[in-house]
C-alpha cells in the first residue's frame, strides 16, 4: 500500500473501533503475571544456563589478561566466556560502543567476560572470583573540559538565517543565559534480558527489544552469520524509552554462551551495572539569546547544542526543535560535539527535543517576562505556520496556539500572578508554570500479515513491538475495524521476526506506521476473502462479523471454514511527504508547591494538550502521556547520572541513587488531544504522542517552580539546594 498522497475525508462516520477507548488487551496478561517476559520464557527447550556478565572497572585502556581459574572451579559453572576469546564483535551503524569482544575497553561497564553456570546464584558468585589485569588509559570524562579542548572549527551549523549578530544587537529586549541538562537513565523497568538457543547453524533469541529488524541484522553482523537463520522473538517488553532500540550485550553474551555450551543460556544485565554497560541521555550544555522588538517578535535567536559521546558517537541534538518551533527574522543555531569516554549517548525517549526543549521553553519564559508579557501570548505571538528552517516549508497541520489556548483556559491560566513569590499557602509557596513542545512526527515503512483462522477469527501478525504502549490494542482496532467484526474476535501477534517486518517502536512513528501496516494487510485479506467468495472486491463490505455483497452476505466463520486464508501488505511511504514539516505540538501547565523551609518541590497539578492528529485511542494514548509527563517530572526535579570525572563512570548507577518519580511524586494529571486529521502524517491521519508528551513537561515544572520561588534554575534537575 503506497502512501503517495494526503488523506482527505474523516471518515468520523465510518469509524465505530479505532479512536474509541478501549482498554489494553494485553492488559490481563501483564497483570495477571502471565504475560511472559525475556527471562520468564519457559517455552525453550530443555533446563537453562544461566550467564551473569563481568564487566570492566577501568574505564579506558587495555585488558592484558584475564585469570578464569578460580571461576571456572566454582560450584556449577559450567564454562567461563571472556573477551580475549573473540575479536571486537563488528558495530552497527546505531550504535558506538563495541559490545564485546577483543581487548580494549571503550567504556566503563564494559561487558568483558560471561560466567555460564547451572543456578543464577552459582553464576553471580563465580563472576566474582575473575580475577583482570588491565593497562588503564586516561580519558576525558568531564564535558567542560573536553569542550575546552576543542576549537571553534568543530562547530556545527544546523539553521542559519540573516545575520544574527547584527539583528541581535539592534534588538528592544535580549537574553543571553546558558542552560544545563545532566545525562539521564533510561531508567526501564524490566531490565536488558535474553534467553539464547542454537539448534545447528539456527539461532533464536528471546529478548526484549523494540526494534526486531535492526536486532536481527545486528545479531547476523556481530555473528557473521546470516540473517535467514536468526529468530528474535520479543512479544511483551517492560519499558524501552530507547534503550531497547539496539542488540545490546545481554544478547550477544546469550549467543555465544548458546553456541559455546551447546545448551540455552539466559544472560540479564543487573540493574547496577545498567547504566554503564549500555546506553543513556548525554548531559548537554547549551547557550540561548534571544532577540525580540518591545512587542514581543522575535527578531534574532541563537542556539549553541554542546554535548558528548565517545569517538564515533552522535551529539545530543538539543538544537533539535529549533529551526522548526518559532517564527524567527534572523536565527544561528549551532551544535559541537567533544569526545568524552563516559559510556555511550545514545537515544532516550525523544533525543534532541527533550533536552533541548528543557533550556528553549525556560528561556521563552525568561524572556516573556522581560518583556513584561504573558508566557503564553508570547508563545502565540511567535507562532507560525511555515517553518524558519527549511524556509518557508509549510506544516502539514499545526495547531499550537489552540494547544495554548485551549490549555490556558481548561488550567485557569488567567488566574495566575506573574509575580514570582507572591503566592503562599502556610509553608507552601506556590507557583504556575507553562511550556510549549515540539517534537517530530515520523512515519516509515511497516509490513503485518491478516489471517481469517480456520475457526473464524482474525489475526494480525507482524514483528511490531509493544514497549508498554497499546500497540498489541490500536493494531486490533484497525483489524477489527477492517474487517467488520468486533474486538473479542481479533488476536495480534506481535515481536518476532518471523512474521513481516515493521516500523518498530521508536522515534514515536510506532504507532502510525504500524496500524498503518495492519490495515495494508487487513485490505490484502479482504481482497483474498473476495477471490475465495468469487465475488468482485468492490462490491463486497464488511461488518458485524459478514462479508456483504450484491442483495446478500455471509459470515466470516463460514468463508473460514473452507480453510485458513492469509494476506500480508505493507505501508510503503511515497515522497509527497517531504512538501511539508509533519510535526506534533502540545502546551504544558504546571502548579508546584515549593515549601519555603526545605526547599523541596511538590508537583501539585498538571495539564498537557497534545495535537498529534488523529488519536487512535485516547485511552492508550493518555497512559503514552501521563507516563511521559511523569519522566517530565523526573528530569525536572530528580533524574541526574553523576559522572566520576575521575575514574569516568556514572557514579549513582541503580534505582537507589538514580531516582525516579515514584506515584507519590505524581498529582493529579490531565490531557487534552485536540481533535485534528493530519493527512500528510499517515493513512490513519494520526501521529504519535508518545515522546511529545515529554517534551517541554520539564520546562513547565521549573518555571512554575521559579513563579513560586523567584529563583530562575536553569541546571537541571531543579533540586531543593538550587533553591535555598
Ligand atoms: Mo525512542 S528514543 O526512538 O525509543
């Protein structure tokens, strides 16, 4: 199904499944306990190894020997793997860090050696009994420092327009502050799991990942073998938020232990060693100045992105948004990127906007108060519907100032005093924030197979993941939609690479893509269901569980019974759409409480209206928004890796010392969609909320935290000592 042109019609009519509310169908299972997890599945054949990892405690230089005497004599092992036994297994183009293999450490944490014993425990204590010899380097760990050394010429321009120096200056009103974001856990639920089983040159992985393709082809990489003769298979996934996206060492220690042991091996990766061994948000430090007329246009802006990784890494784009998000005369916006040996940066929920809307939204609202203007006109005044960068592209559709508006009046905005400080109650000063957001809204290619089952049902089958999300729910919808019959008689089977392959869970165009897919399959079914009826594909309809056709119909379990009958299709995404910017917006509203004695912050109240199109259930689509207004909170007022600039490691690396919102952190929440059709966004006209509702949540938290208090944070998180 090529997706070659907008979408018109909004079949409102039509519809009676999908945008309805409807809850997870997956939700017994998960809490019932028996959905099965990565390292729950007991459909592997025959008794388990278990491998617990050894990972490095330097992070840069060389291994020179690695002593396995001790642990390969404990209780139950059954053999110790190690790094020296294996060249650098190959990277692939997502991530940087190797994974294993060969004798240099690029990163603390680094998986270095696999003990594979009989019980967990035997594997664990044995782990401790490697004993390594390293050759250690010096490393850059501290980002101000690396920056330092860099020079002006590895600057990057992202978007420039006009002169902004020049534009700058002969502005009414300036700002000009630096912000910071510290590095962020992705802080799962479920940890990194695999389970590994070879049966000859066959190898299957249970695991939990989010994108299966890019699993399977980074697995037949690592392993020099081919992709045909690897089956992933990842039906229930407890979180993701990026760190899910790319085969991390869980998986290929489990494979190659599999292969060394002839027997299934599970490998997890323990919390404490998470977020060192795999991936995680990288601190940013960026710079903002901001010119504007005394009206309150923006004339000039300047954005400096500044960010670390490891050789060969990515930057943390926190310019992301900013060539997009406001109407601009004149606007430089630049990004450098220094080398630094912390663990690898990599995506977390939204990269680049997050972070970066986390320093953009606390200066529009600096700014909105120089200028002695609300925050939300401010925000208004600046919109546009064509974007600064590239000039003059319009937006497929792009509601921001009714996300404001709307937000403004359900959060009763006008009833706030601007003046900070001004509002207490007992030990409580209280303030109100708001925040605007932007984040992209992609589509790719997504493949399903639609089956009409002997016994009458339907089922969807794709490698399409469900992190948490509602996927297993909105793809049901669709088919049950497509093909006329209700929810109860549709099943979906989701993450294993032997069905047709999907868009995956990233970059919030799961879940359009995918449903996307569905109904591409769902359209080839009913085309073979027209053929098994002899009946012209035009002519026929379905709905309450029968084919209609010319003054007649049949039921669905009787076409079945002649035997199973299958389709796949697949979206496939034209060129048309690159005419326009397809975006999501949303507006942030927060009240906090800052208690003036200790300095602590309570989030009291929130609100966020999302414009994404399309909502393919609001019910799962509010859960995608809470949950990520609950991050939003976290990276306002808690989440922060401290890094060991001595040694080069994250210092607070477990749910003891990275903290997270827990519920009694968490107010009451409210989230409005507006109602809106995108035909540019995909064949549902829907797009994803999933990181929107993240983004900005942070700003809108600290600057109700400074319209309470008076002190303007601009380094995250907002913590009580920043406010006494
Ligand atoms: Mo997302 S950071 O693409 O899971």
């Amino acid at each position: 199904m090529k997706f070659d042109k907008p979408v018109e019609g909004d079949f409102k009519d039509a519809l009676t499944i999908v945008g309805k509310a409807i809850p997870r169908i997956d939700g017994p299972a998960k809490t019932t306990g028996t959905a099965k997890y990565a390292y729950e599945r007991h459909d592997v054949s025959g008794p388990q190894l278990v491998g617990y990892p050894v990972t490095s405690s330097i992070a840069r230089g060389r291994i020179v020997s690695i002593d396995t005497s001790r642990a390969t004599s404990a209780p139950g092992v059954v053999t110790v793997l190690t790094t020296l036994e294996h060249l650098p297994l190959p990277k692939t183009s997502y991530h940087t860090a190797t994974l294993f293999g060969g004798d240099q450490v690029e990163h603390y944490h680094q998986a270095i050696a696999v003990v594979v014993a009989k019980s967990f425990e035997e594997a664990r204590s044995a782990a401790n009994l490697v004993s390594v010899t390293y050759e250690k380097a010096d490393g850059d760990f501290d980002l101000r420092k690396a920056l330092e050394k860099g020079s002006d010429e590895d600057r990057e321009v992202v978007s420039s327009a006009g002169d902004f120096e020049t534009a700058y200056a002969a502005a009414d009103v300036k700002l000009d502050a630096v912000y910071t974001t510290p590095g962020q856990s992705h802080a799962m639920m479920e940890p990194h799991a695999s389970i590994a089983e070879w049966e000859g040159e066959r190898l299957t992985l249970w695991t939990s990942n989010q994108m299966i393709k890019w699993n399977v082809d980074a697995l037949a990489l690592a392993l020099d073998m081919p992709a045909e003769n690897i089956r992933v298979d990842s039906p229930y996934i407890g979180g993701g938020f990026g760190s899910k996206l790319f085969l991390r060492a869980d998986g290929v220690l489990a494979a190659l232990a599999a292969r060394k042991t002839g027997k299934p091996v599970k490998v997890m990766l323990p919390r404490p060693i998470i977020a060192n061994n795999t991936t995680h948000r990288a601190a940013t430090i960026q710079t903002i100045r901001i010119g504007a007329t005394r009206a309150g246009r923006i004339t000039a802006l300047y954005h400096e992105g500044l960010s670390g990784n490891l050789p060969g890494g990515d930057p943390e784009d926190a310019t992301a948004q900013t060539p997009k998000f406001y109407a601009m005369d004149t606007h430089l916006v630049v990004r450098r990127l220094a080398t630094v040996h912390l663990p690898e940066g990599n995506a977390m929920r939204a990269p680049g906007e997050t972070s970066g809307l986390m320093a953009l939204e606390i200066a529009m609202d600096e700014m909105a108060e120089k200028l002695g203007m609300d925050p939300v006109e401010f925000r208004v005044l600046n919109d546009t519907q064509t974007a600064p960068h590239p000039p003059n592209k319009p937006f497929s559709r792009r509601n921001y100032t009714q996300c404001l508006r709307t937000g403004a009046e359900k959060f009763g905005w006008a009833d706030r005093n601007p003046a900070p400080g001004s509002r207490r109650e007992g030990q409580w000063l209280i303030g109100h924030g708001m925040a605007g957001a932007y984040r992209g809204g992609p589509i790719t290619a997504s493949g399903a197979r639609a089956k009409l089952l002997q016994n009458g049902r339907i089922r969807i089958e794709t490698d399409m993941t469900d992190i948490g999300t509602g996927s297993y729910t909105i793809i049901a919808q669709t088919a049950a939609e497509m093909m006329g019959v209700p929810m109860s008689q549709v099943e979906v089977n989701l993450g294993d690479s032997s069905h047709p392959a999907s868009a995956g869970s990233g970059g919030q165009w799961g879940a359009s893509s995918s449903t996307a897919g569905a109904l591409a399959a769902c359209l080839a079914l009913q085309r073979a269901i027209a053929e098994r009826i002899e009946e012209p594909y035009e002519s026929i309809s379905f709905r309450e569980g029968q084919v209609h056709f010319a003054n007649s119909s049949l039921p669905l379990t009787r076409i079945a019974q002649a035997g199973e009958l299958q389709a796949d299709g697949a979206l496939e995404v034209g060129d048309f759409r690159k005419k326009v910017v397809v975006s999501t917006f949303a507006a942030h509203f927060v009240e906090v409480g800052v208690n003036a004695a200790t300095g602590e912050t309570r989030v009291r109240r929130m609100l966020a209206v999302c414009d994404a199109g399309r909502i393919l259930n609001p019910m799962t689509a509010r859960s995608q928004v809470i949950g990520a207004m609950t991050m939003g909170v976290g990276a306002a007022l808690m989440e922060e890796l401290a890094p060991d600039t001595r040694h080069g490691f994250f210092a607070n690396h477990d749910l003891a010392g990275y903290e997270v919102p827990v519920h009694a952190d968490i107010p009451e929440q409210e989230v409005i969609f507006i109602d809106d059709l995108d035909p540019y966004a995909s064949p549902m006209q829907a797009k994803g909320v999933g990181e929107l509702g993240l983004c900005g949540v942070s700003a809108a938290v600290a600057n109700a935290v400074y319209n309470a208090t008076g002190v303007r944070v601009r380094d995250y998180p907002v913590t009580l000592s920043k406010l006494l």
